[in-house]
C-alpha cells in the first residue's frame, strides 16, 4: 500500500483507530507494522549473592504484579 493510500485509510478510520495509530509514522524500518513496546523492569537486590538465590530459586521474589 502507498504512503498515501495508508494515510487516506486512516482519515477515513474511525476515532479509536485514529487514536491507536495516531502517533506511528506511516513507513517503519524493515517493514515493521508499528512501533515495539518494550515493557521492562528493573528489580534491585543487596548484593550479587541476593541475586544469585532468587535467580536459583533459592530465594523468594519480592515484586508486586499489576
């Protein structure tokens, strides 16, 4: 599809697709649909042992899931 028959098919989309789609540029590096969401989080331990355990399981895991 043409950059500008995307951007006529948006104007043309209804306010929730316009409001998902609203802040992606039209063309993407290799294709990509849109853009990735990386969600991540870092967790902080005393020291590399305290690590070590809750990687082994050795340990409980002390995070709050929402």
């Amino acid at each position: 599809m043409s950059e500008k028959l995307a951007r006529l098919a948006l104007d043309q989309a209804g306010s929730g697709t316009r409001s998902v789609w609203s802040g992606e540029q039209m063309k993407h590096p290799y294709r990509a649909t849109q853009t990735p969401i990386i969600a991540s989080a870092a967790y902080g331990y005393q020291d590399i042992d305290e690590w070590y355990d809750v990687a082994l399981g050795a340990a409980p895991v002390l995070f709050i899931a929402v």
